[in-house]
C-alpha cells in the first residue's frame, strides 16, 4: 500500500518564477559585446548630428570636438535612465537616446535666426514644456491605438531606411551621388550580415549586426576607402564644457517651433515604447509607461541644453537590433550607456568610430530599419484592418505621412516653422491617424447612436394603422425624407463597426 503524499515543509516558501527577458541579467562580457554591437550601429547618428551643426554655424574645431564628447555623454545617460528606469523616469525597456533628426533642424533654424544662446535656451524651454503638458497628454493615450501606433512606426521604419540609404548613396545633386564604390561597400556590408546570420548560431549569429559592419569596414581599409588621418593626433581626455555658447537665453517664441514638435516627439515616444515592449514580448500599461518614456527624453534633453546639444530623444534604431539579435536585456543597452560615457571622455575611440565610411554604416542600419518597418507592419496585422474605416484611416495617414519622405522639399513654398513641422512625416501620419481615429471610431458612432431612437419614434406602428381601405393615403415627401434619413444613420452605424 502506498502511503498518503508527502505534506511540503512548513517553512518551504513560493517557487521563484524566472524573470522576465527584458530583465535578465547575462554574463558581464556577453553584455558589453552586445551593447558595443549597439553603439556601433548608432555612433554614426551623433557623430552626423554635430557635424552637421558644426558646418552650419561655422563652429571651430575645438568647439566641435566638446559638443561631439558632450553629445555621447548625454546619449549615455540618456541610455541609462531609459534602460534601468530610476523612479518615475525611463520604461524599464532596452532603449538608447540620439540627438538628431527633426530636432536638430528646428535648432538649426532658431540658431540661425535668433543666435546659439537662444536655440539652447529653447531646449531647454522645450524640455520643461514637456513636464508641464505631460499629464494632459496622458490622458490622450486612449486614442492612440494599435492601428494609430502601427501606422506611425511604419512610417518611422521607412524614413530611418530612407536616412540609412542616404548615407551609402549620398543626398542626390551632390558632388558623388550613388558612387559605385560606396553602393558597393554598402550592399557588401549587408551582405557580410546576412552571411553572419546564415552561418553562425548562438552568440555569433547574435552578433551578426556587429560582425557585419566590422567586415565591411575592413574591407572598406583592404581598398583605401578609409581616412585613418582623422584618428590621429589630438589630446586623450574629452571633457565636455558646460554653456559652450555661454548662459541660455529664454524667448518663448523663439521656442514656440520646437515646442509644438515635442507634442510629436510625444507621440512618437508612445509609439516607441510600445513597439519596444513588443519586440522583448513584455506587457506594459501605456498610461504608466509611456509617460516614463517621455519623463526620460525631457530630463535628459534639459541637461543636454546646458551643454549646448539640440533635443535627444528616444531612438528606434536599437529596436530593430533587439529584433534581429534576439536579446531582450535591457542591461545590454545599460551596458551600451556606459561605452558611450566611456566614449564621450576617451578622444581617441571617438576619433576611432568616426573613420568608419558613411556606406558601412548606412549598409547596416538599412537592415536593422527595416526590421522596425516589419514591427510596424505586424502591428497593423492585429489591428483589424478587415474593417473598412480602419484600412481607410491608415491608408490615409500613410498617404500624408509618406508624401515628405517621398516627394522632399514638397513643402518648399511654405513659411519655415510650419514647413518644418510638415515636414516630418512622422508627426504628420501620426496627427492624421490619430485625428481619423477619433472621428471613425469614437465620434462618427456616437452621432449614429444618437439618430437612432428617431427610426423608433417616427416608424409608424402597425397596430394602429386603420383598416384596408380601398385608397390608402400615400406618404407626404416630408415622411418618407425622415425615413430616408433615418435608413441611412442606422446603416451608418452598422457600417462603422466593420
């Protein structure tokens, strides 16, 4: 006979459950390597960034090299803080921060008209509007679906795709447009990470991203396409300097362009977030979170202001790396926060970064882009897109928010600020789909619902209606307009709920 089971110890507590992907902590030296793998992919954008500044407000070169130090710095911190997640700042998810993009250009366009001071002192103006109007846009993120944030992301995806082939083609109408050796370079750099991919397994092929570009590099050496000039000489500490330009200047609408851009940057943030949760499968609440993300980007960029840098925001480029790589950790971009510190005050490995040719880099953030177009993509498959108003609401907003990324300068003949706001495709699909959104599915249903109970109140009821006669009145035009009316609100409803 067998005996009764065995009772569990008194003192035998829970299982512990194993944590969550994005929270697992791997071994010190896998972390490192994939968070350099990150750096790597991204240490073109602030590099692009400064010099950009640099050429477009004639800045000497020791100014440039302190804005460059302060701008992987911030990236760091920026990393950190979005990564580990201190109080109420930063989601917890694996993210990195960039200067760049839209950003940028409006800080370019407030330097140029208003002078430096003044542009740093609009980020810094920007960065506290963000706190101020934060909670109100919380309370927006209802109407901020699946199939609005999938439409975004897919026009995210295909901007950055279109800023990674940029770089190996070159802008077209300058000197060395769609060079061969660069295309070259460039489609071998793809090439060397799909063959990492394909062959390898494990932390190699995980690499693959990294592998890649390193290849592609070496190549780029093997045939003289690298100026190794640019990595020598100079000191070995970088340490950036705070106010470069002198004590911010505050003109509120000097800041108003920017201002009304982080309401977009917002947005994207939210998309951002979410798509990042998808990639490492973890389950958010967008009403905590995605206030957190923004909480981040704000901080950062206030501290950014007062070491002369435009707005630094949340990236998408480290997404599509989670993707393809498989880790989830979001130590790894901690770990990627910290190299770019390192980078920041180490001269030398900044000089270093910087030889590597625009086509290597362009090679492989054309890969890792895409793969946030396909996230876009998948998220729109669950968006019930078999609903007639919710194919029209994102075909629409991919109409409009394509159209700049597409057709540039199609805006030309508009005043700056808002050509700049129209200009980002982003913000323009992101505001359509939103805009849509509500008028489809919370307003247009409502109104519906509203002419309804009329159907009931002027329907005749048949059990009144007087006995056969042999000549029934004919209804007035009047009647039967209030019925046509009716039909057609009744069927307006029904329609808005495919």
């Amino acid at each position: 006979m067998s005996g009764p089971a065995p009772t569990p110890a008194p003192d035998a507590g829970p299982v512990a459950s194993a944590p969550h992907p994005v929270d697992e902590s791997r071994p010190l030296g896998r972390i490192l390597l994939f968070g350099i793998q990150h750096v790597l992919v991204m240490a073109a954008t602030p590099i692009s960034a400064i010099f950009l500044m640099s050429a477009t407000l004639g800045l000497d070169a020791d100014l440039t090299v302190d804005l460059l130090s302060a701008a992987f710095v911030l990236s760091g911190v920026g990393s950190l803080i979005q990564s580990l997640g201190p109080w109420k700042f930063g989601p917890r998810l694996p993210f990195v921060m960039l200067p760049g993009g839209a950003p940028l250009i409006l800080f370019l366009a407030i330097a140029e008209q208003h002078g430096l001071r003044t542009a740093t002192g609009a980020v810094v103006l920007t960065a506290l509007f963000c706190f101020v109007v934060l909670p109100v846009f919380s309370r927006l993120l209802r109407f901020f679906p699946a199939l609005v944030i999938g439409t975004m992301i897919v026009i995210v995806g295909v901007n950055l795709v279109k800023v990674g082939a940029v770089l190996v083609t070159g802008r077209p109408g300058t000197p060395g447009f769609a060079d061969p050796l660069n295309l070259g370079l460039g489609m071998a750099t793809i090439g060397f990470t799909v063959a990492c991919y394909l062959l390898f397994n494990g932390v190699v092929r995980q690499l693959a991203v990294m592998l890649g570009l390193l290849a592609g590099t070496a190549l780029a050496a093997a045939i003289g396409a690298v100026d190794f000039g640019q990595a020598s000489g100079g000191g070995l500490v970088n340490l950036p300097q705070l106010m470069p330009f002198g004590s911010p200047q505050f003109n509120l609408v000097a800041a108003l362009p920017l201002m009304l851009y982080s309401l977009a940057s917002m947005a994207e943030a939210t998309g951002q977030t979410v798509i990042n949760a998808e990639a490492v499968g973890k389950e958010i609440d967008q009403r905590t979170d995605v206030p957190k993300t923004v909480r981040g980007d704000a901080l950062t960029s206030l501290f950014g202001g007062f070491f002369g840098l435009p707005l630094i925001v949340t990236s998408g480029e480290n997404i599509g790396i989670v993707r393809v790589t498989g880790v989830r950790s979001r130590f790894v971009t901690a770990a990627a926060g910290v190299v770019l510190i390192v980078i920041g005050f180490l001269a030398p490995v900044t000089r270093a970064i910087s030889v590597i040719p625009s086509a290597v880099v362009g090679g492989t953030a054309m890969v890792v882009f895409a793969v946030i177009t396909v996230l876009g993509i998948q998220m729109l498959g669950r968006s019930d897109l078999d609903r007639h108003t919710s194919t029209f609401i994102c075909a629409v907003a991919l109409a409009l928010g394509l159209l700049p990324i597409l057709v540039p300068g199609v805006y030309g003949g508009f005043p700056p600020n808002l050509r700049i706001l129209l200009e980002s495709g982003v913000a323009v699909g992101a505001f359509t789909a939103a805009v849509l959104n509500v008028l489809f599915h919370h307003v247009r249903p409502g109104i519906a619902a509203r002419l309804s109970p009329v159907r009931t109140e002027t329907t005749p009821q048949r059990t009144e209606s007087p006995p056969v006669r042999a000549e029934a009145p004919t209804a007035s035009p009047e009647a039967s307009a209030v019925r046509t009316e009716v039909t057609e609100a009744s069927t307006a409803s029904t329609e808005s709920d495919r």
